[in-house]
C-alpha cells in the first residue's frame, strides 16, 4: 500500500512537473538578446502591419492638377473594396452632407513584412482653384477629412518644395525637415522628391517611416517623386527592377516613355512645366522624349527633377554619359531649373551653358541637395556658387511672374542658399544671388589647432 502510494504520489509529482514545463514552454518570453531590465525592439512587422483603417494617405497627380487629384492609401488584404468622399471644404461641418462617393482601385501587394492592399482613386471633373474636403475608406473604417487645394488653370504665383535625399533614418532624422518645410512655407502646393527616398528597396519598414515622416501633409500636399538608384536593383541578367512598393503607392502620370510608366513623366502647374526623368535607366531614350516635351512647351517656366546629378557634387562620382546625353537637351530647351540628389552633398551653380548648349541665350542652374542625414564630403570646384556639408536642407521654390525665387533652407529654417532667376524675353535669364551674407559656409574643415597659451608667469 504504501509502495503504491509512493508510485500515486511520484506520477502526481511528473504530472505536475510536465504541465509547469508546458506552461513555461507557452509562455511568451523576451527575445533572447534581451538582458532583465532592457527594453526588447518591437518587431518592424509589426510596427508597419496594415489594418482596415486607412494609412500611407497620399496625394498625387495622374491628370491636370486644375481638374483632378489622385488618392493612394493602404490597408489590410481583408479590405478589397474602397471609396473616396469628396466635398468642397467649407468653414462648417456640413460639408459631408454634400460629400460624392467614387470607387477605387485596389491592387495587391506583398512586401518583407506581409501582404497588404493599396487602394487609388483620381478624382476628376474638379472645379479649378479650389479647396476641397476628402476622406477614404471602405464604409465602415476611414481616414480623417483631409482637405487639398486644385490649381488654377492659368499662371499664378505658387510655392513648391524640393527635397535631396531623404534615404536614411526617415523616422528619427528626415521627418523633421519635411515638417519644418510646411512650418517654413504652408501655402505649398507639391513637394519634389529628387529620388532616393528610402535605402533598400524591398525593405517595407522603410517605406513605413518615410509615410510616417511626412504623415498627414502628404495627405494635403500632393508629392512629385523621381526614383533613385535605391529604388532600384539589378536582377540576375542585369535587368533594372523598381522598388515594388512604387506604383502601388504613387499614383503618377502615364504620359513619359511607355516603358517608363509612373517614373518620367511630366505635370503643368500654373505656368510651371515640371519634368520628372528616370536617371537609372533608359537614359538615351529620354533625351528623345524631352526634347519633344519641351519643343511645344507652353509654360514660362520649366524645372526638371532627376536623381543624378549632371554635375556631380562628390568625389568619384561623375556622370559623363549622363551629361553627355542630357544636358545638351536641357540647355537646348531652356530648362530654368535642374533638381537633382545622389551625392549627399549641397552644391549649386550659376546659370550654365555647358559644351552642348546650342542656345546661346539660355542658361540652366542645377542643384545638388540633401534632405537626410546621410553626409559625403563636397569636392570643391568652379561651378559651385555655395556649398555646403554636413547638412540637411529642403528648398522653398517661389514662381511668381517673371521671377523664380528660390531658397535653400537647412533643417532648423535657417536660409543657406538664395537666388532669384528673372525672365527676360529673347534673352538669357538674369540670375540674382540673395546667398545671406552673414551665414557662413557650412564645409568640414579641421578646425584651426589653438596657438599654445602663453607660459604662465612664475
Ligand atoms: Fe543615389
């Protein structure tokens, strides 16, 4: 009997011992690295894992910026039908009761973190130089009311933003520069992203930050982004592959080369001409076709946005066949405005009418700029009319008239750069500089060794 017992009380005491190692087993536990005391990282899937309610609100343009506006946004695959409601804004709430509904197109998408679902609408027959009201969703799950502002359809004075880089700790470091340019100037109608928006392609995460710095003004601010080379990847035969995230989450013109969708292409802003070239591919054949867009090109002014730059800025990093082949063009058309990223640097120049400038009244001024925090050492030389290192900057660029302003500002607002083009009919454009004159140049130097104190006096 007491054998027996012994035996009970022995298989009760495994019993016990296996279900507590099962219980200990389910337990969630700290990943492994983790030391008692330190915080664990929470995991980028789920910090950037899409829901039913909308996020990565973006507006674009596919169509005339005076009549239409288009709608990108992101949610979960279990959302496969979604809507726009749109109203003219008004001062009141009543508004929504005035709201139309349009269906989007949903397009599927599977990154490194998962499956999700974009969703996009373009918005037409809308009323010129007026400010409009939208939401998006499914009927159940929305977005807020944001609201945007339609163009005119004539020339008028406006501002946009244009952005180098932005590529590297987009959360921590590029978020505040893309905020303090809607500080610095908020009546903007566009922000330029001159391609290298994120650093790895396929890398979902960093998508997820770079929505995340702009948040909601790219809700209210339509973005004009050209790819960079860290859009990009060469498969195995060498073949160029876009970042599968791009035209899911653009909702760009179809209007460039035809097999250059969604990345050259070209809009017409109240007397502005804004091209967007694709620098990592099929460059000769868009040579071609800027020179047909800008043969008939009624707008006074034409600013042209492309990752790398015609001059580089960077040691080692010369783009001749680029040159070779795009500036003549440029020139050739009178492009007023060349903005260009790549070289993690600033650098801008003078009017230039380079070897292939077969105009001799024309005259181009390009710029180099960087908006993240990833920095190259500047290589100075004759072109460069400022400079600058170690800098994160964005650039307000006014139109006004026969005027185009431009400053270049770094991330606290502070004006760096300044100059102003003038118009002048049958000839070259005057360049005024407006550089601040009691802002230094921003270049890292070795800072002056201190002469050695005097001996003290015994
Ligand atoms: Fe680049």
């Amino acid at each position: 009997m007491n054998s027996a017992l012994t035996r009970v009380r022995l298989l009760g005491a495994a019993a016990l011992i296996a279900v507590a190692a099962f219980v200990i087993a389910q337990t969630p536990r700290p990943a492994q690295t983790q030391t008692p005391g330190t915080p664990a990282r929470f995991s980028e899937k789920e910090a950037h894992r899409p829901t039913p309610i909308p996020d990565r609100v973006i507006l674009t343009w596919t169509g005339d910026p005076a009549h239409t506006q288009a709608i990108t946004w992101r949610t979960d695959p279990s959302v496969t039908k979604s809507v726009v409601d749109f109203a003219v804004a008004d001062g009141g709430p009543l508004f929504v009761k005035q709201a139309r509904r349009v269906d989007a197109r949903t397009e599927a998408l599977t990154t490194d973190l998962g499956a999700a679902h974009y969703h996009s609408a373009n918005l037409s027959g809308l009323e010129p130089k007026t400010l409009y009201a939208y939401r998006v969703g499914d009927g159940a799950n929305w977005s807020e009311w944001f609201q945007f502002r339609t163009a005119d359809t004539s020339p008028q004075p406006f501002s946009f933003v244009y952005f180098g880089d932005a590529q590297n700790d987009l959360k921590s470091l590029w978020s505040r520069v893309i905020r303090d340019s809607y500080r610095q100037a908020s009546d903007i109608r566009f922000f330029v992203h001159a391609g290298d928006l994120i650093n790895s392609r396929t890398r979902d995460a960093e998508w997820g930050e770079w929505h995340t710095a702009g948040g909601w003004l790219n809700g209210m601010v339509p973005s004009v982004p050209t790819p960079g080379n860290h859009e990009y990847s060469r498969d195995a035969a060498g073949k160029a592959m876009l970042t599968p995230n791009w035209r899911p989450q653009f909702t760009l013109p179809l209007n460039g080369p035809a097999r250059l969708p969604e990345t050259a292409y070209y809009l017409d802003y109240q007397g502005v001409r804004i091209v967007s070239l694709n620098s990592n591919e099929r460059q000769e054949e868009q040579a071609t076709w800027l020179a047909e867009v800008l043969r008939d090109n009624p707008a006074q002014w034409t600013v042209v946005t492309f990752h790398h730059p015609i001059f580089s800025s960077a040691r080692g990093r010369d783009n001749t066949e680029l040159r070779r082949l795009w500036q003549p063009v440029l020139e050739r058309s009178r492009v007023d405005l060349v903005l260009q990223g790549h070289d993690h640097t600033y650098a801008r120049s003078n009017l230039q009418t380079g070897a292939g400038a077969l105009d001799p009244v024309g005259g181009t001024v390009y710029v180099v700029s960087v908006s993240g925090p990833k920095m190259y050492n500047v290589e100075r030389l004759p072109w460069m009319a400022r400079m600058a290192e170690d800098t994160q900057l964005y650039q307000v660029i006014t139109v006004d008239g026969n005027r185009l302003r431009y400053a270049a500002h770094t991330a606290t607002g502070q004006v760096y750069d300044a100059f102003e083009l003038r118009k002048r009919p049958g000839r070259a454009n005057q360049l005024v500089e407006r550089v601040p004159k009691d802002v230094p140049l921003r270049l890292r130097v070795a800072p002056p060794v201190p002469a050695a104190p005097p001996a003290a006096p015994r």
